[in-house]
C-alpha cells in the first residue's frame, strides 16, 4: 500500500507571476529519506469547445513562446482569483474571439502535469457561438479566430497541426461525452 | 498575417535539474513593443500505452509532487540525452514495471504546454508485455504497478482516476490509430 510524502519545508525561488517556482523538502514514507523537488504552483487554466450553430468549431492561431512556434489551439486561458471557471471560460472566449454563446457546460478537468503543476485545467463545451463583438487583445496577444467544421478535427490532431496536450484532451472529453459531435 | 515574435534576450532564473527557468525579453512584431516571458526548457518526454497479450494495459499509481495527489498514469519519463525515445519508452516500461514487450511502435507526439514549456512528448505502443523483471525504482519512487481491460479506460478516465493530460492525451492517439483496440 503506497503512503503519501510529507512535504516538510517549501522555499519560492521565483515569482513569475503566472506562476511560482517552489523548491519542496519532502520525506519519503517508505525509505524516511528526503528529497528535494521542483513544484510550480499557478492558478485554475479553463480551455472551450466553442461551436457555431452550424458545428463549425472555433480555433485559434498565435505564436507560443514556450515552443517558440506558431499552434492551432482552442480558446482558454487563467481563471481570474474571483473568477468561477466557466465564468473564465466564456470571458476568454469573448476576449479571444469575439464570439459568445449559450451558457457553458463543464465536460472535463484535467491535471495539466501532476508531477511538476499544482493545478487543474477545466473544459467547457459552448455551443451555438456567435459573433458578438471584436476581440479585446492586450498589446502581447496577435491572435488569428477561424472556424473548421467540427468533424475535421481528428485529422487536423492527425496531421499535427493541433499539437497541444490540453487541446488533445479537451476532444478526447468531446468525443466521450458526446461521441456524435465528432464522429457524424 | 502573424508574425514570429523575436527573442532578444534570455536569463537563467533557476536550474532545477529537471527543468531549467527562463526569463525571455521578446519583441512583438506587430508594435514593437518589449515583453518579459516566463519559458521553461525540458528535454523530451515519453509515455508508453502498454499491452500485455490480452489486452490489458498496464498503469502505474504513484505519489505525485506538483498536484501532492496520488495518480493513475501509463508508464513514462524523461528522454536521455543519449537515447532516441523509442529507447527511453522500453527503458521507462522496464525500469517503472518490470515489463517488456514488442518494438515500440510510435503513435504521436504532443507539446505538453507550448506557452510555457519548450519541449514534446512522444507517446508510443508496445504490444504483447510480459513481466520481464523486477522494476529499478530509484529511492525517490514508490510505484505500483497493474493491469486493467483496455476497454475499461475511457470509464476510468470518466470517473476522474486517470486525470494527466499526457495520458490522456495517449489514449486519445490510441483511440485514433487503433480504434478497435480501445472500444472492441
């Protein structure tokens, strides 16, 4: 039967704002021994399925600093502190895209990565999205919206143009929730 | 038309071994303006959905630091930096479960977050894994090892025990290159 570690002693070693590098002293329960380990700590991230009325979904092109490359993504984003997630959900939307739709629904929640993130990403499903108003961009985001017909996306994933794990998860929620979305 | 932004400048905040932190200073191309951006440099992941002859696919539970939660996951781990991740994907399996099984066959490769992490994960397939040996678990890894029916998966995940975006993001490539293998 595996025991939890104690985590004794945690020391910030950089606030990035979003998110916290923490160095973390834990014990093993097994061995007693101690282990130093890197955690970063940020705050709730939400990701949508946002479809029109005609099953088109909405997708997002920008560059990503991380890869350094440019990704096709759905929209999503950090939940605000007083924020819910599908508050976030639909606000990100809004901001990102323009468009806006009827009330979210929860589909899923996933640990982005347990072993090094502490937090959860939650996705919504959003459906008959409609255009609403211009996108609200801060002076960092160059965002390009478009639409593809839902049933498309298997092979988008397929030919690598959708590449990001929290995207991949979002349509693995889609497709078992509501399998005929994806596969008429 | 996007732009690529262009990294001007970057500056080690920490090396904590299993990642390195990064402050970038990137110009947008689109106003000229300077960001400070927050990247982490990894080196390659891999995760392994692997079978045993009938069809049951081996998991492994373990303490997790980042979310301080215990996880259901696939086996996996980081790519050395003298291996190819076929190699790291039957090291991992063997080391992390004591078991071995046909040529890893690749199935797809994710960014795990292109906002902030650099590198990918490469997910692979090995058929017919029979218990081999022991596992080497080094002092900081208590893991546990079992099998469950493949088709029992999307019910597993569903009912929140398996929540790791990278796994299911693995068994979302699964379910695309191996339909049949998943919903018999």
């Amino acid at each position: 039967m595996l025991k939890a570690w104690l985590h004794e002693d945690r020391e910030l070693i950089a606030d990035m704002g979003v998110f916290q590098l923490y160095r973390v002293r834990a014990r093993s329960p097994r061995t007693g021994q101690y282990r130093r380990l890197s955690v970063l700590h940020a705050g709730s991230w939400v990701n949508v399925v946002a479809l029109t009325p005609d099953r088109q979904v909405l997708l997002i092109r920008q560059f990503r600093h991380g890869t350094g490359e440019f990704t096709l993504e759905i929209p999503g984003g950090m939940v605000d502190p007083d924020e819910m997630p599908a508050q976030a959900a639909m606000r990100e939307l809004l901001e990102e895209t323009g468009y806006a739709g009827d009330p979210p629904v929860s589909i899923g929640v996933v640990t982005p990565n347990p072993a090094i993130l502490n937090n959860r990403c939650h996705t919504f499903l959003i459906e008959n999205c409609r255009w609403s108003r211009e996108p609200e961009l801060d002076s960092g985001e160059d965002i390009e919206v478009m639409t593809r017909p839902l049933q498309d996306v298997p092979g988008i994933i397929a030919a690598g143009d959708i590449n990001h794990a929290l995207v991949i998860s979002a349509f693995w929620w889609l497709s078992q929730k509501h399998p005929g979305l994806l596969h008429p």
